[in-house]
C-alpha cells in the first residue's frame, strides 16, 4: 500500500478486466490511463497548496484571510480554465481567538500549553484560577453528583486512540462539544480537556464546540497530551492542582462567507454532475495545509487533469465549501440552495482527511450502480486502492446535508489517517506535513474516479 506505483508505461489495456469492458470502451479506458499517468507525473496539486497556504494562510471563517481566500479560489478556478466559476453566499456565527495562556499554580509553578475551543466565550482580563477536578471520561462527568465541581476547572481526561481510519475521533469530541455545558451544569467555573489528538508534542488542538441555552457559558479550552499527562500525574499524587487559564476571544454574531465552485462541463448532460471538494476554511492555529488545503488543491487539480484528456458526458464540479469548521455552514447552505435539483449529482465525494495514501474506494450506491462501482475500483488498483465492497460508505463531512436530503450517491476514497490526528487543528498543520507524491496519488485518484463517474453510459444512482 505504501510503495506508490509511479510507472504506468503499460499500455492501457493491461487494466482493463470483464467489468470494466462491460462498462465502458477501450477509448475511455484509455483515456483514464491518460489522466492518471498525467496526474501521477504532476506537481499541479502541491503547487496549488503551497499557493493556498503561503498566500493566503489561516482562513478561519468571517475573517480577512477568509475574504481573501475566497477571492484566491476564484482566481484559481479560472487560471485552471474551468468552464464555469462562482460562489453562493453562506452565513455562520462568528468568533475570534485574540489570546490565551495558562499555567499550573500549585503544588508548582509550571507552564501550561493550551487553546481555547471554538467559540469559547472569554475569562476576565486577569484570567481564572481554580482547583481542578478531573474525570476520565464525559459519561462520569455527566453521572456524578451535582455540585461537586462547584467553583473548580474539569478536566477530562480521554485519550483518544490511534488508527487507519481515524475510529477513534468521534469518541473523543463526544468531550469537546458538550463538556463545558455537562461542566457547568455541576458547578464548574471552566472546562479543560486532553486534545483530541494522537500526538506526543506540546501543540494544544482546537475544535468546534457547544453552549446550550439556559446553562452557564464557561471558558473551554484543550491541553496536549504531554500536559494532560503531567496534570493527570499530579492528580493522581494526591495533590492539590491549581491553574490558570487565561482566554480573550469574541462573539462576533452573523458572520457571512461563499462557498466557492468551480465547473468543467460536461458534454452531453451538463446540468448532471459529479461533486468533488474540500472545505476552503481552516482553523486559525496553522495554515490548514491537511484540514483542508490538501482536500481543496487536490480535487481543484483532479478536474484540470480531466479537462486536459476530454470533457466527460456529465459536468465535474468542484465545490470548495465555507465555514466547516465552525459547523458545516457552507455544507449546509449548498444542500438548501440546490434541494430541488439533488438529482442531478451523479456521485459525489469529499476529500478531508489530509493527503496520505489513499488505500480504500467504497461506494454507497443502489445496487443496479455496482457494476460501474467494481469498473471504476479497477482503474483505482494501479495507485493501490482496495476496492472495499460493503456498500455502505460514510462520505465527508460536508455531504452530510446532502446526504439528509435522500439519494445522494457518495463515494469515499479512504486515505490512511494513521499520523492525521499528529496535526489536526494545531499550529503544526503547515505545508510541511504534506508529501508531493502522496498528494499526486490522491489527486490522480479523484481524477480516474470523478472522470469515470461523469463519463459512464449508465448514471450512478444513490440509495
């Protein structure tokens, strides 16, 4: 899985089996060997990011470098020569980081390395000092006695684990979306929690999080795993733990922001299209070179690479989405302005989850589709990609509210997530972490799937 096969010298009918000549000519075949030689020989993908974060940079939303980002998006989609290029408007509730710092005060003076979660509401100027009272997960948080964390900071102290396909997020968040809430509701004067993060270096991991009308706001914020370790050491020694935790941030209300979209037409039926893209917003803390930069400039560059070969039978768009990280208000905005022509997306797939090897194509499709599916997995096995036959795929992030709407045709192409979380939402998400031949694969891959799901004689269609 993790040699890249580089040298695609033969000829293009070596890959072509019973499946896929059923479902689609030598010509095509041909053509899809074209595209992903050109797209395994490109530096297209990587240039584009290494444009996104360096000049333009953190694109949190509502703020200058989102405009700008925005602005840059559009300017690229014409640079690549899409057909059509355009934004659609996006509203979400808009918030600043200004700073933060923390320490532990007793039983000794040490610094304490921490970010604020989105949308933390600010402590006063001096900050809060308090005893810390720690639990290990947000189920015994949320079983223990009311008011035993009066006047003292929670800590909880989940860590989350490491693997292929990233199972262990979502158990993880579980504490940073609703702690501080289930935090106040027993007293508590602030909220602080290990990172959701596999990492061993002192970078505190931001995310989205939760309030709830009618419970008290209180400050929330994240430590990395070597000062959780340290906190939870000093617990367990009996001691009494004091820290202060100092964040300055700001509710800005309604923030406004554009998903921005790019189109290459398709020949034949133009208003059916295959959707491909990232998110273009990223946390402030980094450059968001993996969540997800890598996600933008790889499928910006897959649909180039097509275009470059032939225009397929149906339109390949690319939609760049606003404001996912503050709750997937561009995702959301999408799905409601295009409810009523949902069946025109012939399949669809996001990349965000970095841009390490993709190891894994699967499907989420009726039944009479799979024979394209299996058609379109053999042209993915040259790069390596396991064709994985439970039809049941669970898309990105930002298909979510178009796969509420019923029909959705989605696809994902599993990328290995193995070191993802190292990074995620952290000042170390930067263009360094991002390997040029693994971005290649995965923006050859969105290539030879896209092209295919727009160029096939039968349309994909969802369950």
């Amino acid at each position: 899985m993790k040699k890249l096969l580089c040298t695609l010298a033969l000829s293009s009918l070596t890959f072509i089996t019973s499946v896929t000549a059923q479902e689609f000519t030598p010509k095509q075949i041909e053509q899809v060997s074209e595209i992903r030689t050109n797209a395994l020989n490109s530096n297209l993908a990587f240039d584009i990011l290494s444009s996104l974060t360096t000049e333009v940079g953190p694109r949190l939303p509502g703020t200058k470098n989102d405009a700008l980002a925005v602005q840059w998006a559009q300017d690229k989609f014409k640079e690549l020569g899409y057909d059509k290029v355009w934004i659609e408007p996006a509203t979400f509730p808009s918030w600043r980081r200004y700073s933060e710092s923390g320490a532990i005060i007793t039983p000794s003076a040490q610094t304490l390395h921490l970010t604020a979660l989105g949308g933390s509401v600010s402590t006063p100027k001096a900050g809060i000092t308090a005893e810390v009272i720690q639990f290990e997960t947000l189920d015994e948080l949320i079983a223990a006695p009311k008011g035993i964390a009066k006047g003292k900071i929670v800590f909880i102290n989940y860590k989350m684990n490491r693997h292929i396909d990233g199972n262990g997020y979502g158990p993880a968040t579980r504490a940073r979306r609703t702690g501080a809430i289930e935090a106040a509701k027993k007293g508590a004067v602030g909220f602080m929690m290990r990172s959701v993060s596999t990492s061993h270096h002192r970078f505190a991991h931001t995310g989205a999080s939760q309030y709830k009308k009618g419970v008290v706001q209180i400050v929330k914020v994240a430590i990395p795993n070597p000062d959780a370790d340290q906190i939870s050491r000093l617990t367990a020694l009996n001691k009494t733990v004091k820290v202060n935790i100092n964040v300055q941030t700001e509710d800005l209300g309604e923030g406004k922001s554009y998903n921005v979209i790019g189109q290459i037409n398709g020949t034949q039926n133009p208003e059916q299209y295959v959707l491909i893209g990232g998110h273009l917003d990223s946390w402030d803390l980094g450059t968001g070179a993996l969540d997800d930069g890598a996600g933008v400039a790889l499928t910006m560059a897959a649909a180039k690479f097509i275009a470059d070969v032939k225009r397929p039978k149906r339109s390949v768009r690319v939609v760049l989405f606003a404001a996912e990280e503050l709750g997937l208000w561009g995702a959301k905005a999408y799905a409601k302005a295009h409810a009523k022509d949902k069946h025109n997306i012939v399949a669809a797939a996001e990349s965000d989850f970095g841009a390490d090897f993709i190891y894994g194509f699967q499907s989420n499709v009726e039944a009479a589709s799979l024979p394209v599916v299996r058609a379109i997995a053999e042209q993915l096995s040259p790069l390596n990609i396991e064709y994985i036959g439970a039809n049941k795929a669970a898309n990105g992030p930002d298909l979510i509210p178009l796969r509420k709407l019923g029909g959705l045709a989605g696809f994902a192409l599993h990328t290995d997530g193995t070191d993802y979380f190292d990074y995620h939402h952290t000042a170390d998400d930067t263009l360094d972490k991002v390997s040029p031949k693994k971005i290649q694969q995965n923006a050859a891959a969105y290539a030879v799937f896209a092209f295919m799901a727009a160029d096939a004689d039968k349309t994909i269609k969802g369950k």
